[in-house]
C-alpha cells in the first residue's frame, strides 16, 4: 500500500491575507478558490508548490455555523493567537538562497530555518 499526503490545513484569519502572503511571498499557485453559499458562504480556499499539483495546503478562515458552533470557533481563535495554527515545513536544495529569495519579496523576519541531515 502506498499513502501520500494530498492536502493538509492551516487556520488563518483572513483568507485574502493568507493568499496573498502563500502566493506573492512564498510563491505557491492557487489550487482552488471556492465558496459554497449552502454552508454560509464557506470558502474552500488551496495553494500549493509549483511543480507538485498533487499537494495542497487549505488556508481554512474558522467557521462558524452550521460547520462549528460558536465555543469551538473561540477554541480555536485562541489556539491560533497562541501559534498553534498548523505548521507546514518547506523543503529547499538551497536553504540560504530560498531564505534570502523570500525574505526579498517581504516574507516575515521570524522564518524559522532548520537544516535536516540525512
């Protein structure tokens, strides 16, 4: 049996915020871009890295009803103002090179940068 990771989530706070950032600053390519309007006007938002269409990250906005009710919707906003948000790690031939490249287009001062050996 072989199991891929297809798509995974980030909460964010707001979606055209976390586009902008995922598209223009890291340069992902929008995936999907689609509101339902029978759950609220849920918007069901993807990106993910040129060169791998098989992966996508959701830049999930919190929902409120009918997806969550309104003590889950503050669990979570307090989650996330704690930085438990969800994580993605990005992988690079180049680590100082991609640092330098994103930190250029205005990516935030705090990227985190790790070096794995293998």
């Amino acid at each position: 049996m072989s199991i891929k990771i297809a798509t995974t989530q980030l909460w964010v706070h707001d979606q055209d915020e976390a586009l902008a950032f995922w598209t223009k600053k890291v340069g992902m390519e929008v995936r999907s871009d689609v509101t339902v309007p029978e759950l609220g006007n849920f918007r069901w938002l993807t990106v993910g890295p040129a060169g791998q269409p098989d992966v996508s990250v959701v830049l999930m906005a919190i929902p409120g009803a009918p997806l969550i009710d309104d003590e889950t919707h503050e669990q979570i906003r307090e989650l996330m103002s704690k930085g438990f948000a969800g994580t993605v790690f990005l992988q690079t031939d180049d680590c100082k090179a991609s640092y330098d490249e994103l930190s250029a287009r205005g990516g935030p001062s705090t990227w985190r940068v790790s070096r794995s050996r293998g």
